[in-house]
C-alpha cells in the first residue's frame, strides 16, 4: 500500500465512540491533583527565583570586587 492510500483508509476510519463512564472522567480527585500540583509549583518557583536572586547579587558582588582589585594593582603597577 502506498502512504496515500493508507491516509485515505485512516481519513475514511471512524472514530471510537466516547467513554461516558464514570471511570473516564476527571471529577473531583482530578481537579485536587492538578490544583495541588498548581500550589506546589507556585512554591517552587517562588523559592528558584530567590535563589537565582541570591546567586546573581553573590556573582554581581564578586565582579564588582574582582575589577576594584584589578584597578587597585593596575594603579599601584603605573
């Protein structure tokens, strides 16, 4: 079969009929997952981007010291 013949099979293919079971749906237990997952990730980025913050101000800190020293031995060397 060629791949044109076989989309054409799969386009003429009807689609299973829906599961209206209550197995098949979300309901309450479903919602709470998602919606505590949505709680624990607020935390969890509010918590990364402290620490980005921290390691940024510590890197910032460091450059600002690491070209006060630079200028400080290229001014004692002239």
């Amino acid at each position: 079969m060629t791949l044109l013949a076989t989309a054409l099979d799969l386009a003429k293919a009807k689609p299973p009929a829906a599961n209206t079971s209550l197995l098949a749906q979300p309901g309450t237990l479903g919602f709470l997952v998602v919606f505590g997952m949505a709680v624990i990730l607020f935390f969890v980025f509010r918590s990364m981007s402290r620490h980005l913050r921290k390691v940024n101000d510590a890197a910032r800190a460091e450059e600002e010291a690491a070209s006060a020293a630079s200028s400080k031995d290229s001014a004692g060397v002239s």
